[in-house]
C-alpha cells in the first residue's frame, strides 16, 4: 500500500506545529503556570485593594498570554518567507519501507526505523525524524487518506513511537 500526497505549508500550519512544541515542553508549562499565578495575583490584588500590584500582575499576564503566540505566528511567516524549501510544495510518498519526499528534482527518503514518532495533533500529522525536527502535514491536505496514512505508521512503527487514531 501506498500513501501519495503533495503539501504545500501556510504561515498557520508551521504556527500550529510551533505552538505545539512550544505548549507541550516544560517551557510551554511554566509559562501556562505563569498565566495562571498572574491571574490569581491580578485578581486577589484587586479585591484586596492593592490596585498598583493588580496592574503589575495583570502586565505580566497579558504579556505571557499574548508574547508567546505573537512571537511564534511572526517566526512562522518570516521562515516561510526565506525557507524556499517549506516554502515550496512537497509531494510525500508513503510506503512499506518508509517516506520519501520530493521536490522538483530533489529527494530524501527516511525509512521507518529512523522515525522517532509519529503523531497526529487536531489539524496536523507530525512525523519526527528526531526530537524537535518534524514534517508537517496538514490533515486538510491529505485528501481522504488520513486513514490509510494512519494504518501504515501504526504497521510500521512500535506502539509507543506512533499516536495516530
């Protein structure tokens, strides 16, 4: 069984894929944790009547609620404005002996036994060739074969290096 599909990534694609490593490190979980405490001080400083401390605590939570996601959304469309290669289209061949990818004239193939994981988010499907470094595939540019895509990882790899339903 083969799997072909062409990918073409968006600036909100590469930002989802960024947001997810981002949120789901412990970077991601101070900041949550951050967010949180600067909520709870902005709100009990304001019902103690300490409105100075309100407005201090309610800086700190308004710049870690919006710093993160503005930062990201900016590094993705400033990376996929000087990176030709994401920018372009991508045509994917999914295989029995692994993934190889093509464009225009140039390839790479990376057989299953390379792949760190491979994971599906709600828009996206992740496969990692290492820790931080992943192919994105929007689900919306699977063409119906998410299913199929699915079968072959969960075949493929062991259980614990693929979250795909």
């Amino acid at each position: 069984m083969t799997v072909e599909f062409d990918v073409k990534l968006e600036p909100k694609d590469l930002y989802r894929f960024n947001l997810y490593q981002t949120y789901t490190g412990s970077q991601g979980i101070i900041s949550i944790l951050i967010i949180i405490l600067a909520g709870i001080m902005t709100a009990v400083s304001y019902k103690d009547g300490n409105y100075s401390y309100a407005v201090m605590y309610g800086i700190f939570f308004v710049i870690f609620i919006g710093y993160i996601p503005v930062t990201l959304w900016t590094k993705a469309k400033l990376t996929l404005k000087s990176n030709k290669v994401l920018a372009d289209t991508l045509h994917y061949e999914v295989s029995e002996d692994g993934i190889r990818v093509t464009q225009g004239e140039e390839s790479g193939e990376l057989p299953w036994k390379q792949i760190y994981k491979m994971i599906s988010t709600r828009n996206n499907v992740l496969i990692y060739s290492g820790r931080k470094n992943a192919y994105i595939i929007p689900k919306s540019q699977l063409d119906g074969q998410y299913d199929r895509l699915a079968e072959l990882a969960n075949d493929r790899l062991e259980k614990f290096r693929v979250k795909m339903k």
